[in-house]
C-alpha cells in the first residue's frame, strides 16, 4: 500500500517535471535567454567594472555580493545551530574520541605531516588567486578546514585545536560575516552603497584590496566554522 | 515531445536524480540515508541550473590572455556556488539532530522513533 | 565524442545515485556519495564551471562527506 | 540624507548583532541578552521609520552594491514590507520577555546561542520581506528556516530534537521545490529580479515550466507556512520549543510563506493572470479546509501550547482563503491578517509561556483556577482569545470580516461560510479555556501558590494585549495602507 503511494507521489512529479524541462529553451544554445540577457555585461564589462578576471568571482563578490553575504551567514548559523544542538564542552572537544585510540601507523602520520605543509600552500593559492583563476575564499578555506580535520585525525584533536586557539575561535568563525559588513559598511560610507565599490578610474588598488579582503574572510571563517563542526559531532559527550 | 526530451536530456537526467532523491525522503526509513537522498535532491536542482547557462563548445567565463569566446554564462555558478554551501550548512544542522536523537532515543529509524514518541 | 562522453556520465550519475539509496551498509552508502558527487563534479567541469566543480569537490565529495561519516561514527552503520 | 538609503541597515543591524552575540555573551549570558533586546530595538526603530517612509511617500527600492537592478540586487520595499516594522516590534517584546524565560529553562552555556540564532531569525525574516531577487530571497528564506529548526531543538528535549528533524526534513525539500522552481522561471527569462522577471515573462511562451513553476514555487511556501495538507510538522515543532520560540515561529516564520506566495503572485498577476484561477481555486479551498480542520482540532487539544498551535494552521486557512479569492476585499483581509495574526499569536503564546513559567503546568485541566493567581496574564489570554475568536473590537474582527466581505465579493458564499464556521469553533475552544481559568478551583497546589509572573514578561504581555485592543479601534489605518499594494496587485 505504502510503496503505491510513493509511486503515485513519484509519477505525479515526474510528469510535469519533465514535461516542463521539454518545453524549456535548448540546451546549450546560445541564444537561450539566459545567455542572451544579462551576461552580455558581465561577460564584457565584468573584469573591468567590477574589478577581477574570473567573472564568477565579479558576481560572485561584486555584482551579486549581498548574496554571498547571505550565503556566509548560512553557514555561520549552521555552526551556530550545530554548536547550539551537540553542546559540547572545550574539554570534551579536546579529548580523543573512545573507540579511536587504536595506535596510529607511523606512515600514515609522516604522509600527512609531509604533505601538510603543500596542501596548506595550496589554499593560499586558491585565496589569493581566485579572483584570476577558478577557486576562491571559500574554496580555499574548505580545503584548509578539511586539511584541520585531517590533521585532527591523525595527529590528535589536540593538535587541531591548537591551530584555532580558544580565546581567537569567534571572531575566526564570524571572520567571514565580519569580513563583508566591514566592506559593506565601507562602500555604504565612500561609495554610496551597501557593499559599492570604488569605480574603475578612481584606486584600483583599494578595490583589488576589498576584493581580497572579502576572500580572506570567507577562506578563514569557512575553515574555521568546518573545523569547529567536526570537532562539534566528533566529541562524545 | 520524445525529440524535445531527446534535446534537453541533461534537463530530464536532473528531474530523474532529483525523484531518486525524494524516494529517498519519502520511502527510506534511516534518517542518515534520507538525508542522503536529500542531498541528491539539491545536487540535482543546482546540475539544472548549471545547464540552463551551458553553451556548448563554450569557454569558461574567466577573461585573461589566452580566452575565447563564446564564454559560458557566470551567472547560475555564481548561485551554485552559494547554493552548496546552503546545502553543506542544512546537511550539517541535520547530522547534528541525528547524533543528537541517536544518544536520546538510541535509534535513528523513523519507525522505531514513531514509536517511541 | 563529447557528447558520448557527456551521456555516460549522465548514466554513471544516476547509476551511483541508485546505489546510495539501495545500499544498506551506510558507510558504504556515503562512500559512494562521495563517488556521485565526484562525478557530478566532472559534469561541471565539462559544462564550463570549473569554480563549481571545485567547491563541489572539495564540500561535496569532501566536508559533506566526512560529516556523514562521523554521523555513522557516532551512530549506527547498518540501515535496518 | 535620503531616507531610502537606512533601508540596508534593518538587515545589516540584526545580521552584526547576532555575529557579535556569541562574543558578547561568552563571559555572562545574561550580558547576550540585553545585546539582543538593545540590537532588536535599533531594528525596529529602523523599521519603523522605513515604514513611515512608504506610507508617506510610496514603495521605494535600493540598489545593493550601486548595480543597477537586473545586473546586482535589488532590495524593494513596498506595503507587503511593512511586516518588518511587525517583526521588529514583536522581536523586542519577545526579547524582554525571553530574557527571565530562559535563563530558566536553558543551561547557560545555551543562552548566547539562543539570541544568536533569534537575531538571526529575524535577520532573515527582515532581509526576506525587503528582498526583490528570486535568488535572494532563497538565501534569506535559509538563514531563517536553519535558525528556526535550531531554535525548536534547543529546548533539548527527546521529542524536541525529533520534531527539529521533521521541520528540518520537510523543509529542506521544501526549499529545493522553491529553489527549483526560480532556476525554472530563470530559465525561460533569464533574469532573477522579480519586478523584470515579470516584465520579460509577459507575452513570451513556455506555458507549462512557467506553470510548473507556479506550482513549485506555491508548494514549497505552503510547506513553510503549514497550510493544509502540508501542516503535519507544524504542531509538534511549536508545541515542544520554548514559548518564545513558539511565539515568533507560530505569529512570523510561518508568515514568511504566505509574504513568499503573495511575492510570487505579484508575477503571476502582472505576467500570466490566465494561469491563476486554478491555483486561486485550490488556495481557496485548502484554506477553507484548513480553517474548519485546524480550529477543529484545536478544541480536542488538552494542551495550550498544541491548542494555539492548531490555531495557527487554522488562521493561516484564512489567509490563504483570502488570496485565493483573489477579489480586492480578500486580499486586504488576508495582508492584514497576517500582521494581526502576528501579533495576537504572539501575545498568546507568551502568556501561555508565562504560565507555564510560573506554574510548569500546561494541560487545560492542571491550570485550572490559574486566572486568580496570575490575574495580569489571564487577563492577557483572554484579550488575546477575545481577538483570534474575531470578536469586536478587537484586532482580529476587521481583517476576517475582510476576507468574508471577499468572499460575496467574488460570489462564493460557501467561503463566507467557512469563515462563521471557523470563527464559532475556535470560540468553544476558548470558552473552554476563559471557564477553566477562571470559574474552577485550582486542582494542582502549583497552580494554587502560583504568583503573576515577574515584570519583565508581564510588561510585554499587557504591551502586546494593548496592542490587539488599539488595531481593533485603529483596524481602518492597516486596511488602507495595504489596499494600493493589492489594488496595484490586481492592476486595477
């Protein structure tokens, strides 16, 4: 009885949905109105107006900036609601899991103290880079969260905390939130607008800055917020 | 209609990942593997809104030496980019209540927890 | 070719979707979430986003990943 | 300066204030929650004054960024905004109240995290009612629904967290719906902003993914907003979270789905007015459902809190009944009566959570005799029960006496009717309740040495049951200042 009823709920999506996605413009043309309306600006005039070559990082950070504000505020209120739900304890965050201190195989340990030190380079990359380049704050600063993870896991959660220490880990949670009120903030009062920033002809180098200020920001608040979430789960009460 | 599925059948694979992931919702009774399916669902929905701005033989829209056109729309990545970080933060949050309603309730199967309420 | 190319991923896509769902070993399951989340990453790649392949490489195939295995670390491995 | 310009900052002030909550409150909890009332003040003076903004001079809208409109965002603020003014009056009172509440009732450790996931609640709500993006309203439409489920599970409790999942479950999908839905109409016309995305659908083809995507659109915000048959998660979630929480999930967040529905149609009426009367039809319906199940229900409901509860999916009935009437008078009603359902639920909901405070009982039978210990907030409870009933004068008459004028306007007695009968089975419901309060001995010794509640809740509470009285008297004031939206609407 129950397996009709989901396949009744199943078929009665399917039809329309499908019968919609038919009707939509084709796929991959170019001359679809998504490809036609907006983009012509930004693809031509994106690097220039807003400041960066890689054009996802110009709406990104730029055209569409105050979604991305959102976007770090989502994930600030996941951390928020994760932290608020499993209540754990500093201490309890920094004791070893039971069930996971089964002796851990010196190779494992050398291979990721070794190749630590290039992941890490590799972030600072995809920070710094990313307004040239595919990549970015955010993914930079997953990676980074994710390299603290790995490290908590072989080396000890110890050792991962120490790379955030206590009395700095809320403001480098809110660093992302921070970082884009401040620059919010700083075109509402120079330029106008939430989140403006200066024209083309005026310093390009204070725009280049905001761009990557905003990059740091989200890179550090991301990689500590991962970080804080699975040390959060992790820990048994 | 066949030919017009034919044309947009990266649309059609999107719709068909999305249903597999709401039988996931709707039929599995782990919490863990429901969440999964929710997961597909949104993976789904942001592979659909990639492909409405694909053109083909495009180009990423990175300008820079070397670049040519026609660029492919940066708009939806744009969206997409904040979209999987909304569905990170749900996934999250969601992981959070399990663990928790696994140390209260010891089971994460929705029957069972039905009858434990 | 890229189109063949493409049409295979599509049906590797949904091959490993109906594999998360179906297995009940949950370890499993998110292991091969990784997978379909890595291939839904190549799919990006070949439409031209390589900045939303990265993200999802690195939260979808990575963060989400190890959140789901935590979970089935602090929890249970078997679906009932 | 330009008035128009503070309009960024009623989302920016909460957002900052709840970053910094955490810090400020990680050497006392008691220190985050006079941040939260001081940031939740400034919000609603800012809101306010925005508001009066409109009223004088009209809907205005604000550049995010300096991009013009359908290349950046676009923040609009029209009379179906004015909800933040709701919002950030309705935060305040319940800040002040929440304050004694739950150091009570949370662990300290909890209580920074608590005011941090309400500001950022009402960030959300805020940044969602002023959004003119179809994209950016799906951000904001997260950040509440995330700090939401948080907020029904931090109580704690067994049940707590279970009702968290569900809410979370449900509305997770429910926002891929919605979400689906915008890459849909982005799709066909290639813009998010609403105002163009209504210009551009206008005169172009692809009927079915732009009907779809009504659908979808539709679905998911009456998932958010519990309308039948898509309540199931509402009673649980607001019975078991902390009053406070109750309040501002039952009397806003679910008003966050009928202000995304009423966004959608705002398209649909300029764009594609052809492919609304079904829809309408069904809203029509599933309210008129929703009234008679909720309120019926209710009176089963031994409980307060899942009483009120049920009584929230019976208002949202008459909202959506309402829209779906789709004549001037309905949709007057409706807008109204989400403000004023707002504000009554929260009154109720708080003196509800004042005597649970106060006694720890919460079944009808156990509090008997409570209107003589607690006479302030009975008196509450009933200004309160006077108005959701719709009696006059109070806040609730006008804006249902709206959608039943709405109904004979569109000439479909049968909905006026729904109306009377909704209305008379929420009134045995509350007798009930006025007869238990106040003409039966106490038959729990809690109840009997119960005292009224501190002054820090009481104060709000007869603030709050003030203000149902005044939007009775005053009811004409919100009716024309919402009628230009509707009529601009209807494009009449």
């Amino acid at each position: 009885m129950k397996r009709i009823a989901v396949i009744a709920v199943l078929v009665a999506a399917f039809v329309p949905l499908a019968a919609a996605v038919a009707q939509l413009p084709t796929f991959g043309e170019a001359s679809n109105p998504t490809n036609t309306y907006l983009v012509p600006r930004y693809l031509q005039k994106g690097p220039e107006e807003a400041g960066a070559a890689n054009v996802v990082t110009d709406v990104i950070l730029n055209y569409r900036g105050y979604d991305t504000n959102g976007e770090v505020v989502v994930i600030f209120t996941a951390l928020i609601a994760a932290l608020a739900t499993l209540l754990v304890r500093p201490k309890q965050m920094a004791a070893t899991p039971p069930g996971d201190d089964a002796p851990r195989s010196p190779i494992v340990s050398f291979v990721v103290k070794a190749i630590a030190p290039f992941i890490a380079v590799f972030t600072v990359y995809l920070v710094l880079h990313g307004h040239l380049s595919p990549g970015g704050g955010f993914q930079g600063g997953t990676i980074f969260g994710a390299l603290i993870i790995l490290l908590s896991l072989t080396l000890g959660h110890k050792y991962g905390l120490s790379l955030l220490p206590e009395r700095s880990r809320p403001w480098l949670q809110a660093a992302a939130v921070l970082a884009f009120i401040a620059v919010g903030l700083l075109g509402w009062a120079l330029c106008g607008a939430y989140l403006a920033y200066p024209s083309y002809s005026q310093l390009e180098w204070v725009r280049e800055g905001w761009l990557i200020a905003l990059e740091i920001g989200i890179g550090v608040g991301g990689a500590a917020i991962f970080a804080t979430v699975f040390w959060t789960m992790e820990a048994e009460p | 209609m066949i030919r017009a599925l034919w044309a947009n059948i990266d649309y059609v694979a999107s719709v068909v990942l999305f249903l597999i992931g709401l039988y996931a919702v709707i039929a599995k009774n782990n919490l863990i593997k429901k969440f999964m399916g929710i997961n597909i669902m949104e993976t789904a929905v942001f592979a659909l809104i990639i492909s409405v701005g694909t053109v083909r033989h495009g180009s990423p829209p990175i300008m820079g030496a070397g670049a040519r056109a026609p660029f492919i729309n940066p708009l939806p990545q744009a969206l997409i980019l904040t979209g999987i970080v909304v569905a990170v933060s749900t996934t999250a949050l969601a992981l959070s209540l399990i663990i928790r309603i696994y140390r209260q309730c010891g089971t994460i199967e929705a029957d069972e927890l039905r009858r434990l309420e | 070719m890229s189109e063949i190319f493409d049409l295979l991923l599509l049906v590797l896509l949904i091959t490993t979707a109906l594999c998360v769902i179906r297995t009940k070993d949950l370890l499993a399951a998110a292991v091969i979430f990784s997978t379909y989340s890595l291939i839904m990453c190549l799919v990006w790649q070949m439409r031209g986003a390589p900045d939303v392949a990265l993200t999802e490489a690195a939260v979808g195939a990575g963060v989400t990943t190890v959140l789901f295995l935590v979970t089935i670390s602090r929890t249970v491995r078997r679906e009932k | 300066m330009d008035g128009t310009t503070l309009l960024p900052a009623v989302v920016v002030v909460p957002l900052l204030g709840a970053v910094l909550t955490p810090i400020v409150g990680r050497t006392r909890a008691r220190m985050a929650g006079l941040w939260a009332l001081a940031v939740a003040c400034l919000t609603a003076a800012v809101g306010t004054a925005l508001v009066a903004l409109v009223a004088l001079r009209g809907p205005f809208s604000y550049e995010m960024g300096a991009w013009a409109p359908p290349w950046g965002i676009e923040l609009r603020m029209d009379e179906f905004g004015a909800s933040i003014a709701v919002i950030g009056f309705l935060e305040v009172l319940t800040m002040l109240f929440a304050i004694k509440y739950v150091e009570k009732l949370l662990l300290p450790v909890r209580i920074p995290y608590f005011y941090t996931l309400m500001l950022l609640n009402a960030a959300g709500m805020i940044g969602f009612a002023v959004s003119g993006d179809l994209f950016n309203m799906f951000v904001f439409l997260e950040i509440l629904s995330l700090s939401g489920y948080a907020l029904v599970a931090i109580a704690g409790e067994r049940i707590a967290e279970m009702a968290a999942f569900k809410y979370l479950a449900l509305g997770a999908v429910s926002s891929l719906f919605v979400l689906l839905s915008v890459g849909l109409l982005y799709a066909v016309t290639g813009t998010l902003n609403i105002a163009d995305v209504a210009k551009r659908l206008t005169g172009t083809g692809y009927a079915l993914p732009v009907a779809v995507a009504l659908a979808g659109l539709v679905l998911g915000f009456s998932v958010k907003a519990a309308l039948f048959p898509l309540h199931a998660w509402l009673p649980d979630a607001h019975t078991i979270a902390p009053s406070p929480v109750s309040a501002v999930l039952s009397g806003l967040v679910v008003k966050v789905g009928v202000l995304g529905t009423l966004r959608v149609l705002q398209i649909y009426y300029a764009a594609r007015p052809q492919q609304l009367p079904v829809l309408n039809g069904m809203l029509a319906w599933l309210g008129a459902i929703s009234i008679v199940m909720g309120a019926f229900f209710a009176i089963f409901q031994e409980d307060i809190k899942m009483m009120l509860a049920y009584s929230t999916i019976s208002n949202i009935g008459y909202i959506f009944m309402g829209i779906g009437l789709g004549s001037t008078y309905g949709l007057i009603g409706a807008t109204v009566h989400i403000f004023n359902h707002a504000l009554i639920k929260v009154t109720l909901f708080l003196a509800a959570g004042a005597i649970i405070y106060r006694t720890g009982c919460r079944n009808l039978t156990d509090l008997r005799g409570v209107g003589r210990v607690m006479p302030w907030t009975s008196a509450v409870m009933t200004v309160g029960a006077l108005s959701i009933v719709g009696i006059p004068p109070t806040a609730g008459f006008l804006c249902k006496w709206y959608i039943a004028l709405g109904a004979v306007q569109a000439d479909k007695l049968m909905f006026a009717v729904a109306v009377l009968f909704g209305a008379l089975f929420i009134l045995i419901y509350y007798i009930r309740m006025v007869n238990a309060f106040y003409f039966r001995e106490p038959t729990r010794p809690e109840v009997a040495t119960a005292t009224e509640a501190p002054l820090s809740m009481v104060g709000p509470l007869v603030v709050l049951a003030a203000g149902c009285l005044l939007m009775g008297v005053l009811g004409r004031i919100p009716l024309s200042f919402v009628e230009p939206a509707v009529l601009r609407m209807l494009g009449q």
